[in-house]
C-alpha cells in the first residue's frame, strides 16, 4: 500500500491507495480526523483514548476517528486475505472537516478522483446512498429602547427582541426534532432519511449595557444562530422562503415584531454553506509520491 501528500509541506493530508490489478473501478474512502469541540462533563481523559469493555474513549473516538480506523482496518484485512482487487482503493483521512469539509476539498483541488465513495462519517452504525444538507441562518430582532417609564404608544410598538425570538423558537419547533410535512417548512419527506428535516437552535445573544458586550450589538438587538440539516429537494433558496414566510405570519399577528433574516449566517459562506462537492472521475497518479507502509 502507497501513502502520498495531497497538499503543501506547510498543511499535509495523508492518502493511501491500495492498488489493484486493473480494469476496476476507484473506491475512495473518506472520513476526518479533527474532532468537534471538547466540552465539559467528560468523565475519563478526553485525550487518554481509554480502552474499556471493546470500546475506547476520547475525543473524537466515534465522529470520525471510528471510521477512519474501520476503513484502515477493512483494507488491512483485504491485504492479509491475499485478495486481489482489480481497481484501486484510496484512503483519505482527511482535516478540517468541522470548517466545512475544507479537507475534503483541498483532496479535490489537488486532483484526488474516483469512481466511487464511502464516507465514514458516524451515522449510527447504518449505511445510506443520500446525505442531508446543511443550512446556517442567524435572525436578528430589534425593538426600540424602553426602561420601566414609558408611553402607551411606545409599549404599544415594542416586543422585547428575546421575546420576538422566543415566538421565533415556538414556531420552528423543538431541535432534535423533525419537522413535519405538511407545515410552516415545504419539503419532500425522503424515505432514507427518516427524522429529517429537523434543526438545533446553537448560539442567542442580547447585549445590555451592565455586561460587557459579546457581539458588538447594540442593547436592542437579539440575535440567533440556527441550523437546519435538510432533505434532497432543499436549497437555502427554498429554506429562505420557508422562513420569510414564518416571519411574515409573525408579523402580521405582531405588528411590532422586527426581525431581519442572514441565510447564510454572515461567516459561514465559506465553511458549511458552500457549493456541492463534485468528485471527478479518474485515478490518482503517484507515480512521483513516496512509498510506505
């Protein structure tokens, strides 16, 4: 088996390819080694990779290290059979997943193809031919600045911008849960996907002048970072129209309410809300790459 670099000397990616016989088509295995944030509550060494009852724990251990393993393992089990494929497998642990699949990309800018692919992403130990998407959208509400003396007319045009978000929140639903057909979203249920589209409210900011500020807001601002993971069919077009509809509703029921819409979130244009990867179809040449293990 052959490991090459994809990328520069200053951010190396590892590839490994099994090479067959000929006249087969180019299997690409793809998982990510960079994990998701550490958070708290861990109760062995997040980085100890403890080893317990055939399971290990650490960081990054199911979503994707797990993977990465299985795949180098599947390969190390095809050599030590003496079976000979006839086309190539690629291995490609890659970085940078959690920016977007920037790792992934990089792999392709770099001429890395295939007939074939397998990603390894955790999915619940189940196997699907679909993918959802994903769609970052931030709402920001505002209202004017009232204290606790005020007019009948200025109470009468304000909603305190946590509790616009609030009416927000109660319309989406619950996160972790799947949004039914037939309601505030339009889509297609997809039979392979069952409990998506679904969606997880992430970050609510509201500045007050006590605090020190967090995001640069004014006090009368509150704003929300959402993300919904959607269903073949879905674009930010259509979830954009879906959610413009849901505030007009709510305007119209609350003449006050005042929100405006980021799809995608400002800063996210260039992680999880670019293009679709597009695999082109051919082999990898490492004829000038180094040999190993």
């Amino acid at each position: 088996m052959r490991s090459a670099s994809s990328t520069s000397s200053s951010a190396r990616q590892p590839i490994g390819r099994l090479k067959g016989d000929g006249g087969g088509p180019t299997l690409l295995i793809n998982g990510h080694m960079d994990p998701g944030v550490e958070m708290s509550g861990w109760s062995v060494d997040p980085y100890g990779a403890k080893f317990e009852d055939g399971w290990t724990w650490g960081m990054g251990a199911h979503d994707d290290k797990g993977g990465c393993v299985a795949a180098i393992c599947a390969l190390e089990a095809i050599v030590r059979s003496g079976t000979r494929l006839k086309g190539d497998v690629l291995v490609t642990p890659v970085i940078a997943h959690k920016l977007g699949g920037a790792g992934t990309r990089a792999l392709l800018r770099h001429g890395v193809k295939a007939d074939l692919c397998i990603n390894m992403e955790h999915s619940n130990n189940t196997i699907a031919n679909f993918c959802v998407g994903v769609v970052m959208v931030r709402l920001i509400c505002s209202a004017p600045e009232l204290f606790f003396r005020y007019s009948p007319e200025a109470r009468a045009a304000y909603i305190n911008p946590i509790e616009q978000q609030m009416e927000i929140v109660r319309r989406i639903g619950p996160s972790l849960t799947p949004i039914a057909p037939g309601g505030w979203m339009a889509f297609t249920p997809h039979p392979e996907l069952t409990g998506f589209p679904t969606h997880t409210f992430d970050v609510m900011h509201k500045e007050h002048y006590y605090f020190k500020s967090a995001t640069g807001r004014s006090t009368r601002e509150c704003e929300l970072t959402l993300q919904f993971r959607t269903v073949p069919g879905q674009t930010v077009a259509t979830v954009e129209a879906d959610l413009k509809r849901l505030l007009a509703r709510i305007k119209q029921d609350h003449p006050a309410f005042n929100c405006v819409l980021e799809i995608p979130a400002r800063g996210t244009e260039q992680s999880w809300n670019q293009l679709a990867m597009v695999c082109p179809v051919a082999s990898l040449n490492l004829s000038r790459r180094g040999r190993g293990a």
